[in-house]
C-alpha cells in the first residue's frame, strides 16, 4: 500500500509499505479522509519520543474492507470512525474509568503506525459506525470533537455561566460550540483576526484580540477553556477567571507555566487538566450528523498524501486550522 512515512525528524517520504495483516479482533480500513494533528505537527520536530520511522496520523475515517474472524459488530462496506488511542482496560486507572490516562495506552500514529496511509488495522473495540448522512469530510472531525467536548464536560457548565475560550484554534473553535450547547455567553480570544472572525460566525457572544482588551475581563468568566498552549495562558486564565472558577487546560504547553497561586486560593479556582477523551466519539459522530457542530469554515485544506510534508512544513501558519488528507 502507498503510506507517508516520518523517516526521521522533519523528513517525510511518500512510497510503498507492506499493508497491514489483520488480527482476529481487528479490521482493516480502507482509509478515506485524515486529518492533521498538532500531535503530528509535534512528532514531525521530534518532540515525542518515538521510533523512526514511523507512519503519522491519528484522525480517520474508512471503509471496512476486511474484519478477523472473532468481530461480530461491523461487516465489509460499512464506514467507520477510529478510536485512535487503545487503552489496556486493566491497569488502576482504566479500573477508575480513566481510560484517558491509562498507564499503557497505546496511541495510533506515535506508538504504532497510524492513519496516514491507504489501509490500517484496528481494533473492533477502536471502531465506530458512521451514519450514511453523515460526509467523510465532517466525519473526520469527530476524533478534534472528543477532545473539545471532553473539556467541556468536566467544566460542567450552568446555563448562567461566562465562559471564555483562550486560543481559537480547531479545538477552540471546537470548545466554543459544545460550550454555546449549554450557555449563550462564550466568548473568545486569540491574536489571529480572522480566527476571531470564524468564532463570531460559529457565535461567539464576543471576541478578544489583545491584552487591552482582555484586561477589563479579570475576575469575570465562571469557566475558561485554554486551548492555546501558550506559556502565559494559564496565568492568564487565572487573571481572567471569576472568583469560584473553573479553569479547563486543554493546551500543552512546550515550558512550564507561571501560575499565581495566591490568586488561586484567593478565588477558590478549578483548574482541571483535560486529556483527549474517554467514550465522547459516538455523541460527538450524533452532534456532526444533526448539525449541531460545524465543521466547513474550520477546513483550510484538502490535500493529498504527497503534500504532507509540505504541509507540516507549514503548519504554524496563523491562518491554517484543520488541513485534511483525502487518501
């Protein structure tokens, strides 16, 4: 099968790997459209440790084209949607439903070969049926979505709630719509206008696009999300959350971050990590298929497998969101 291969730091070739054998627990999906991650972006500048060389991608949608002879749930033809990070289900956390943070987790596209290729092999258990009203295209995003809604729901939102989304990114972008299912009053920041521009059109109830700005905000938003991952964002966030808070970290930062603890304690903050996602695929695949998240104005490209190296290469374009890979 044809795949792209990360053969060493920032190195990407495109040619002819042997296509996967399956197991008898898995299927082989023939895979139809991908989705660039900051993940991949992160693996393409060698910030994992990971072996080389190694097939990238994690967001995927396919076509079973074969299943093993112990799946019962899923049959040739049918479209699915991956769970791209495997967790063992027997470790302490997994037995506390952290299936997240299990301590053997094994992620599609870092650990293992992932999707940005022609076919991959799968777990049943890792594979989700898609609705046939439902477009490759806006399928794709429901991996990004999980991640978003699994954020918003450890914020536990009141219909009363300020909420403000720090970094309007994909996933922001992401956040602000599951966030607007349960308060009118989401608001965004980032320093690319027209991210802000999309935020508004998605429904933002206002936008920030500097620090002037932001500053006449501290003390007022009941639940932050930090989507960026810039070094300053959580004592920003901290600034900007209202006394009894939540702040939600869904960026990773590449430093550590300040953090004003006094001002934590004085205003009695939440601040959650929130770390990919546990079972959130299948209402997320539910939410794309009635609509209720939009996903058009959030795709930049759509490219194929020979220009993936290209697209990494410039993958910081502040007006770049979500680059898909049709394969």
């Amino acid at each position: 099968m044809k795949a792209a291969i990360l053969d060493k730091v920032g190195q990407v070739s495109y040619g002819d790997v042997v296509k996967p054998n399956i197991k008898d627990n898995e299927v082989l999906i023939a895979v139809t459209f991908a989705g660039i991650c900051g993940s991949d972006n992160s693996l393409f500048h060698g910030k994992y440790d990971n072996p080389f060389p190694i097939i990238p991608g994690h967001e995927a949608v396919g076509v079973i084209e074969q299943t093993g002879v112990s799946v019962t749930k899923f049959k040739i033809g049918q479209r699915v949607v991956i769970h791209p990070n495997y967790s063992c289900g027997e470790c302490d956390m997994c037995r506390k439903g952290l299936k997240n943070i299990c301590r053997n987790k094994i992620r599609v596209g870092l650990d293992i070969d992932g999707v940005f290729a022609e076919f991959i092999a799968v777990p049943e258990q890792a594979v989700y049926a898609l609705p046939d009203s439902l477009p490759d295209d806006v399928a794709v995003f429901a991996e990004p979505l999980a991640v978003s809604a699994h954020g918003v729901q450890l914020a536990d939102i009141s219909d009363q709630d300020k909420v403000l989304v720090f970094g309007a990114g994909v996933i922001g972008q992401l956040a602000l719509q599951c966030a607007l299912q349960h308060t009118p009053d989401v608001a965004a920041c980032d320093l690319v206008e027209t991210r802000l521009d999309i935020a508004k059109q998605l429904g933002a109830s206002k936008v920030f696009s500097n620090q002037q700005q932001l500053a006449s905000c501290h003390n007022h938003f009941d639940v932050v999300f930090e989507t960026s991952g810039a070094n300053s964002a959580l004592e920003q966030a901290v600034q900007l959350a209202a006394p009894g808070g939540t702040i939600i970290l869904l960026g990773v930062p590449a430093q550590p971050s300040p953090v004003a603890t006094n001002m934590i304690v004085r205003k009695e903050l939440t601040i959650k990590g929130s770390m990919i996602y546990t079972d959130e695929i299948p209402t997320c695949v539910e939410l794309l298929d009635q609509g209720q998240i939009k996903t058009e104005l959030l795709k930049s490209d759509v490219i194929l497998l020979t220009e993936l190296q290209q697209a990494l290469t410039n993958f910081n374009d502040p007006n770049r969101l979500k680059t898909l890979i049709k394969i």
